[in-house]
C-alpha cells in the first residue's frame, strides 16, 4: 500500500504539471512541480537520534561511530496560482518529502510537509491548510534536516486557518498575524480519544513584528508570537509560549536569532521534544534561543555559524528525562551551478539527562543537493 500511494503521487505530480486547468474563461489554472533532489552522507562519532538527522545526542550502545546515507529529505512539491476574484489571487502548495518513520532505508515512503491554499491582495491574506506554525518563523542556515529543533528553535508545521495583514509605512512595514490551529497531543488518559481534540476548543497563535529598511540592502526584523492551547482528559494540561524573533540583514551578512519560553512545547519541537511528565501530572516547562550567523562571500560560497541551547525545568522531569541540549555547528554551501550545490556541515552535540551520564556526537555531514 505504501509503495502505490507513493506511486501515485509521482504519477500525479507528471500529470498535473503537463496540464493548464481552463476555470471559466478568465482563469487560467497553472500548476509546477518545485523541489530538490538531496543525498546526505553523515559520520558521527558518537550517536544521536533518529539518526538520518539529528535532534539530540543518545547513548551510543556498542558503536565506536555511526555512518549514515540517505537520500530521505528529497523534497517534491506542486505550486498552484493562476485564480482570483476582486483584488484577491489564490495560490496553493503540496509538499512532501520521505522522511517517514519505522521502514527500511531504501522503501520510505511520502511523508506531508504543506497542504494549504492561501488568498490575498498583497497587504492581508489568509491561509487555509497545513503549513508552518505563526510562532517563531525564522528558520537558520542548517544542513540538518530538523533546523535546529529540540536545540533552541521552536515551531513546526500543523493544520491552520489564520490570518495575516501588513501595514506599510515608507519602506517598513508592520505585521499583525493570528489563528487557530489544531491542538497536537497524545490519549495521555488511554480513553481512546485524543486529548488534544476531546478539549473541544483550537490552538491560537499571534506575532506582532515590524521590518524597518536600515539603507541599502540592509533591514533589521523584529517580532513577539505567542499560543495558547489545552488538553483534555482525567488531567488537563496547557501549552503556551512567548517568543522573540530577531533578523538583522547587512548587505550579504545577516543574523538570525529567536528566544522561546514556555511549557508543554513537545510537539513544538521545544523542551527537547517532552511535553508532559505523566508521573507528576505536570507540564514540562522549558527556555531556550539560538543564534545563527550567515555570509554569502560569494555568488557561489556561503558560510553559516550558529549555537542553540533547549533548556527543560529539571524540577518537572524525572530521572532520565532529557535535561538540556545543545548544539554548535559550522557550514559551507558551495554552488556548482544555479541548480546544484554540494555542502559540509560540522556539529557538536551535548545532551544531558537527569540523574544520568551526558552523551555527545560530533556530526560531519557532506550533502549534494539539486533544485528544480
């Protein structure tokens, strides 16, 4: 079944982007495939999970080192425009990449990143599907799939109806965003229902930001985001965060930073993936930033530096429980061609467990990426 339901799509993507749908005689429907074809090939001196990426150092067993290759986070999508009515065009995305769960290496199957469709006239918009979360939208220059997740970077993708609006003012501009979004939980009590349902009630999401031109080619972006949501079961539990993004663009340098707080950030990638201790019917509260700074020297070579530190309350863990995490990593892009780049990516990585001994790996990852 899922070797034909990735068949499928591949037949599918051909197909549609073979075809210009006719929608009255006004409309003229476009669809292109967009993507990129991605080999990654890692050394690890230690191990971490899962494996193929990497979100935090584990125990490293009998390993004296671990070698992975994989071709998982190839990446295909379809690009939809082409529809409006009044001011207002329509677009849409699917995505999907392979990097799916619990099959062997070489029979991963489809895995969906986007699905949504969003209407706008250029100053507000609204976004119906599943996308990326409002919270914290910066993401680093990271050759590792996860983008720092469970080491200082929060946010993920879920489904959404939300809203944005720009406001402009000379060459800046002021953002307003918010939403509701699908509550991600667990049957923490065993009835058979997700909790995150049995609320009865969504997920919010806000940001509040600004970008202000500095001059030339250069901009600082500024922004707060925050959610709240709960779960329902024989205990309930909340989630919240309040978050703080930072981009600072100088020509062709740029720094890119954010700061999180907040509990039961799991499914957020925050708290180094834990949500909730069960034992004390309490949620993990956690902290965390990362700090990312990227130089594109070149047209054809960018370097990228950055550190990221997840921070779990030890006071809601118990023994064993990951503590705190994190990572310090260097790259180089090298551009062959607008189309083809090859990159290496070296990364350290300390995670530390309540009550147990730490565990590191040093991560030397080589990539070959093609775009389309």
């Amino acid at each position: 079944m899922k070797k034909l339901n990735s068949l499928f799509l591949i037949v599918l993507l051909l197909t549609l982007s073979s075809l210009s749908l006719q929608a009255g005689e006004e409309e003229k429907v476009s669809v292109k495939p967009y993507g990129y074809i991605k080999l990654d090939a890692i050394y690890e001196t230690g191990s971490s999970y899962p494996g193929n990426y990497t979100l935090w150092a584990q125990d490293p067993g009998n390993s004296d080192g671990v070698f992975h290759l994989t071709a998982r986070q190839t990446r295909l999508g379809l690009a939809v425009k082409g529809i409006s009515f009044g001011d207002f065009k329509v677009t849409g995305k699917i995505e999907v990449d392979w990097h799916s769960s619990g099959v062997p290496e070489n029979k991963s199957y489809n895995f969906m990143r986007h699905a949504f469709l969003k209407i706008s006239n250029g100053s507000f918009s609204v976004i119906a599907g599943q996308t990326s979360d409002i919270i914290s939208p910066l993401v680093p220059s990271s050759l590792n799939y996860p983008v720092l997740w469970c080491a200082g970077n929060i946010g993920y993708r879920r489904p959404q109806l939300s809203f944005r609006q720009d406001f402009k003012s000379g060459k800046n501009t002021f953002t307003i965003q918010g939403g509701i979004f699908r509550t991600i939980t667990g049957d923490y009590d065993g009835d058979g229902m997700n909790d995150g349902i049995a609320a009865g009630f969504p997920t919010v999401q806000g940001r509040i930001g600004g970008k202000f031109a500095l001059g030339s080619n250069s901009s600082l972006q500024l922004g707060f985001s925050g959610h709240y949501g709960k779960s329902k079961g024989v205990v309930e539990f909340t989630s919240d965060s309040m978050n703080v993004d930072f981009l600072l663009v100088v020509s062709k340098f740029k720094i890119i930073a954010e700061y999180f707080s907040g509990k039961n950030l799991g499914t957020y990638l925050g708290g180094i993936a834990q949500n909730v201790n069960l034992t004390t019917n309490e949620e993990i509260n956690a902290k965390g930033f990362y700090v990312n700074a990227v130089a594109a020297v070149s047209k054809k070579v960018q370097f990228s530096f950055g550190y990221g530190m997840d921070d779990p309350d030890d006071n809601n863990l118990s023994t064993g429980a990951r503590a705190k995490n994190t990572s310090i990593f260097g790259n180089i892009v090298i551009n062959l061609s607008p189309s083809l780049k090859i990159g290496l990516q070296v990364s350290n990585w300390e995670t530390e467990y309540l009550n147990m001994e730490k565990q590191e790996s040093l991560r030397f990852q080589h990539c070959w990426i093609l775009s389309f």
